[in-house]
C-alpha cells in the first residue's frame, strides 16, 4: 500500500537536522545528498501520526551515486537511558537523490516525534 501523499512541503527544522546528521558522515554520495537537502520537499507520510516520510527532490539537483539505495550509515537511536530504541534509514531514488526519511523503532509504541541530536548522537525523548 502507498504512502498517503500529502501536499508537497519543504522539510521541516526535525527533519532537517536528521538528515544533515546522517548525511555528515564521510561516504561516497555524501555530499551530493546533502547539496539536495534545499530543494527537498516532503511528498508523503508513511501512515497516520507517523514521522517517517517519503521525498522529493527538485531539478535540477546533482546526482549522487550510490551503489545501493539505502545510505550507508549506522544511525541508531537511543533514549536517554542509552537504550538502544530504533535507527534512521535514508533511502535514496537508485542511489541518485533522497527518496525517503526512516524511523525504524523497536519499541511496543511508535515514535510520534523524530530524535533530537544530543552529544552528537541521535536521541529519543523521554
């Protein structure tokens, strides 16, 4: 089942800062992927109340070039405990452009809102 669209947006401060967190570790595409970051528009979301969301990127944009879609980073999410709750996924259009933002969570509820960065680490609230 598709993702309900929604009227295209621009990203909101919560996404943004996930997406520039994630995309500041050094891979290949890296800087390619965050040099779309300003012409990225939220298009859909992944079912109701849900932080995870589908996106587009508008041309003309430079082309990253991934061997696969999903970025190559380890972004967990931990609360403020240091349990492990979740990770973020971002997945791109055939490795070119960002097609998606991911909270993954492991929990019995899912999260409302997306992580804060803490320390440098992706933290989910209390």
């Amino acid at each position: 089942m598709a993702p309900p669209s929604v009227d295209p947006r621009p990203l909101n401060a919560d996404e943004r800062a996930v997406l520039e967190h994630v995309l500041s570790a050094d891979f290949v595409g890296a800087p390619q992927l965050r040099s779309q970051l300003d012409r990225t528009e939220v298009i859909a979301v992944w079912g109701p109340d849900s932080v995870s969301v589908d996106l587009q990127v508008a041309e003309p944009c430079e082309r990253a070039a991934l061997p696969k879609e999903l970025v190559p980073v380890d972004a967990h999410v931990h609360d403020t405990s240091g349990a492990y709750v979740g990770e973020i996924l971002v997945w791109t259009d055939q490795g070119a452009t960002l097609a998606a933002l991911e909270f993954a969570w492991v929990t019995d509820e899912m999260p409302t809102l997306l992580p804060a960065i803490v320390d440098g680490r992706l933290s989910r609230p209390a």
